[in-house]
C-alpha cells in the first residue's frame, strides 16, 4: 500500500534537502510583494509593511509593542474600558522581547517570524507527512501539496460574490490565512508558527503513545504547549482526536496512555488559566464576545476554500477508515471533532473559527493517501501518473500565484501606504508620555502599534461597541459635541485632527504639539 500510517518518526529523516530548500523558495517567494511595496512607496509616502488583514497584524504589531516595552501580559489598547491584564497573547509579546533584545524594529521582526516560519513549517510538515505516509512519492506530492496548495475561492470572486442559498459568499481562502500552509505563512506569522508546533506535536504524541516513552510524550507537550501559546484551545482539539484514535484502535499499554496523557498535561495548566481569563477577566470577556469568531464559515465559501484538499481527502477516507490505524483514526477523528465545534452548539461557541489551525494537515496526508491509493492505481500510463500528482499541485497552486502577484498591482493605493505627515505625527507620538488618544478609527488602528498609548476607538474587534463610538468620536472633532467636555470625563491626553474630516480643527484646545496641514496632534496635559 501507497500510503501506511505509523511508520517510525526516523524514516525520512536522512533526506533534508527538500524541506529546507522549500522553506526557502517560500521565504524568498513571500518575500517579493513587501520588498516591491518599499521599493514602489512614493516619495512624498511610507509604505506600512502589509498587504494582508492589515487590520489585524497591526493589532499585533501593538500586541508586540507591549512585549517591546516589557510586559509579558498584555491588555487590551484599542478600548479605554478598565481591566486586569491578561497573560494571552504569548507568541507576540514575545516577539515584542526578541525586537527589544535585538534592537530591531517591531515590522522587522514581524517579517522574520515570517521567514523563520517558512523553514520551521516545512521542516515539521516533513517529519509530520513521513510519519503518516511510506511512499516517497506519496510524501513528496502531500509536501508540495501542502506547501503551495490553496482553494478555489477565485471561483466566488469570478462570480461576484453570488448571494447562496440566502447567505453572502466570500473568497475565504484569501482572508483566512490558516486554512492554508502557503497563506499563513506570506500573511500572518502566528498561523504559520501553530502550524509547526501541530505538525510536531502529531508525530511526536502518537509515537510516544506506541512506545510508551515518557521523553517523547514530554517534547509533544512542548510542542503542545507551544501552540497553546498562540490559541490555547487548539491542544483542546488535538487531545480529544487523540482520545478516540487510542480508544478506537489496538490496545495501548498503560505506559503508552501515560505517555499520552503526559504531553496534553504539560499545555493544560496554561489551557486552564486562558480559560479562566476568557470568564473571569472583564476585558478579555468582552473582546471574546465582540469577536467575529463565534461565527462559522459560511458553508459554501468553506467549501470552496478548501476544495482541492477536500476532495482528495474524502477519496482517501474510505482507506482510512478500512485500516483503522491509530494514526488513520487520528486524521479523521480531528475532521469530524473540528466539524463538530463549527457547526454543532458547542461550550467552543464563540472561539469556533480558532479550530481551524493547521487543518491542511489531514486533508493533505488524506488526499495523497486518495491520490495514490485510489486514484493512479486506475491509470496504466507511467507518464499519466507522473503527471497527474504534478498537475493537480499546480492547479491548487493558482490561488497562491494570484496573492503574491495581486498586491504589486495596487502597491501604492492608500490602504497599503501613509503620508509622511501622518507617519510623523505617529512617530512623534511614539515618543511622547503614555496616555489615552481620541482620534477617528482610520488613525486610531495605528497609535497602538506606533506608540505606548490607548485609543479610544480604533479596531473594529477590539474595540468595545465599536460603532457607537466610531460616531462619538466623529460628533467630538466635528465640533457636534463639545470636546473639552469629553476629554476631561473620558482622561483624554491626546487628540488627533486629520484633514479628512472635512471640518476646520478643533479651536478649543488651542495651538496643537505637532502640526502640519492634514495631520494635528494636541497634547492636553
């Protein structure tokens, strides 16, 4: 058979030249629109560093900004409403260490996680894919289909948007990064990073369980407790797949279940703590609860976002479920589960959408295991067989093409860049004393990535009832409210003018800190 679960982590080990050479070809390939948006960036503008769910990688940046300046819990700056810090958040604060050991600046950082992504990703998806799969060729065509793969959500852009059986469609392989290998990697570093801790906790945890060994159940709970770190309910996830795989296939020994047990132990006392912050910590509970990820996908945008993996996958289910192999049931125990939190009432209900890490894994090792299991074995043709594994990589790979060439098309649009005035005035402000910031929420997303400070609206998500004050903030600078009144109640130390507000600057607060034509800052204490 083509495909056999279980093979010792050791087999495929001697032959690091593709993983590493891969993580490279991606490193440089995800590199190319960044490095043409700073060499595009017009003279008289900055280029910010991103063109993916900009929005929310500059709630990281701020998210490292906080580690930059020291703290390893973090709290929440795009809402002014009091609370206690949080130790979630983990892998950015970090980040925000390694810059300020480093002496390197935040975006920089940002951007190497990214690369080190690359190669770690690789790297492990090898080790993961050659403890499921013998054949070679079965695991180089899960490699390359894994690392270049994306969906079929152009198909949904070439049609419009079209309204499905009464729900909006959207192309979510294009703004859902952890669906795919290839997107999480070129997009958002922490993605990217749950992904390598998933694909060597797998291996790891099913071989410490064949084996009973303690030591490889104690670096699975590393592992584990390193995606943790990024999403702790993830371990929740894997642990459960885990459990049905050892209770529905051949016997353990006790030791094999201690080993078991030991490596979802390890992540579960910070599991534990993360869960009591989400109940228990007023500004955590209402980010959750603000959040968009209580909501599944929207079924048929999922399913063409991950439709070249899926329909492989449920070629190779059938095999799967004929051999029963711990690992086998593995695969599908982590589908059916992850099914389950998406679209079943569920204690998961609003974090839903953060089950989603690292789902390229089973539907990848599945649909090589349906490539060559079921369907070349029809093929009498060499060539045919040989080109059809090749083919279909390519094909997934189209989606991937499209998202490092798009952007060099629209470099310079304003969503990508800032003036230099404004860019000022951030950095200006970056200097100055820690304090609460009234602006409108288009400048406002940037304060807490450039500077120490609290908007007081600024991100659709993280800030608390965020349209509301979206348009109290507009009343204040246009002069319908009055400011001097709402700084005071609200302890706002500095507000920020800029010319697309249309209306004069505020008079009441006199002559303003930082100055220029369509970016003002006044400084009120």
């Amino acid at each position: 058979m083509a495909a056999v679960g279980g093979g010792p982590v050791r087999r495929g080990l001697g032959d690091w030249t593709v993983p590493l050479a891969t993580g490279l070809v991606l490193a440089i390939v995800t590199a190319v629109p960044y490095v043409y948006g700073y060499l595009a960036q017009p003279h008289s503008q900055v280029f910010l560093g991103f063109f993916y769910l900009g929005d929310d990688a500059n709630t990281y940046i701020a998210k490292m900004r906080q580690g930059f300046e020291g703290a390893w819990a973090w709290q929440n700056r795009y809402t002014t409403e009091e609370s206690p810090t949080a130790y979630l958040f983990m892998f950015w604060l970090l980040l925000g260490h390694i810059a300020a050991i480093a002496g390197l600046p935040l975006i920089v950082v940002f951007h190497l996680a990214r690369v080190a992504a690359a190669f770690a990703l690789m790297a492990s998806a090898w080790l993961c894919i050659t403890h499921f799969i013998q054949d070679r060729g079965a695991r180089l065509f899960a490699f390359f289909f894994l690392a270049f793969g994306l969906g079929m959500g152009y198909v949904i852009q070439a049609l419009g948007h079209p309204i499905v059986f009464g729900n909006p469609t959207d192309t979510l392989d294009w703004r859902m990064p952890e669906l795919t290998a290839f997107y999480s990697i070129l997009a958002l570093p922490h993605f990217a990073w749950s992904g390598v801790f998933a694909a060597l906790g797998i291996p790891l945890t099913l071989k410490a369980i064949e084996r009973g060994d303690l030591r490889l159940g104690a670096l699975a709970g590393l592992a584990w407790l390193g995606q943790a770190s990024i999403h702790p309910q993830m371990p929740i996830l894997m642990g459960g797949a885990t459990a049905v795989a050892m209770l529905l296939s051949r016997p353990s020994t006790k030791r094999g279940w201690v080993a078991g047990a030991l490596a979802f132990a390890i992540p579960a006392p910070y599991i534990l703590y993360a869960y009591f912050a989400f109940i228990g910590n007023p500004e955590v509970q209402r980010w959750t609860f603000h959040s968009k990820n209580a909501l599944p996908p929207e079924g048929f945008s999922f399913l063409l976002a991950i439709a070249p993996q899926l329909l492989l996958a449920l070629v190779g289910i059938p095999g799967a479920l004929r051999r029963r192999s711990r690992e086998d049931l593995f695969l599908i125990a982590w589908l059916v589960l992850l099914a389950a939190i998406l679209y079943l009432p569920n204690p998961a209900g609003d974090l839903r959408r953060r089950f989603l890490d690292a789902l390229y894994i089973p539907l990848v090792i599945l649909g090589a295991r349906g490539m060559f299991d079921v369907i070349l074995p029809r093929f009498r043709c060499a060539r045919a067989r040989r080109l059809i594994p090749f083919s279909y990589v390519a094909f997934a790979a189209v989606g991937s093409a499209f998202l490092v060439l798009a952007p060099m098309l629209v470099a310079t649009q304003p969503q990508y860049v800032m003036s230099r005035s404004y860019y000022g005035g951030l950095t200006w402000l970056g200097d100055q004393p820690q304090g609460r910031v009234l602006s409108m929420p288009g400048i406002g997303l940037y304060v807490p990535a450039y500077s120490p400070d609290t908007v007081f609206v600024g991100h659709y998500d993280e800030t608390f009832d965020y349209y509301t004050k979206t348009q109290t903030a507009l009343a204040v600078l246009t002069g319908q409210s009055d400011i001097e009144a709402f700084d005071q109640t609200n302890h706002i130390r500095y507000v920020i003018w800029t010319a697309d507000l249309k209306t004069p600057p505020p008079a009441a607060l006199g002559p303003p800190a930082y100055d220029t034509p369509d970016f003002k800052i006044w400084k009120l204490y």
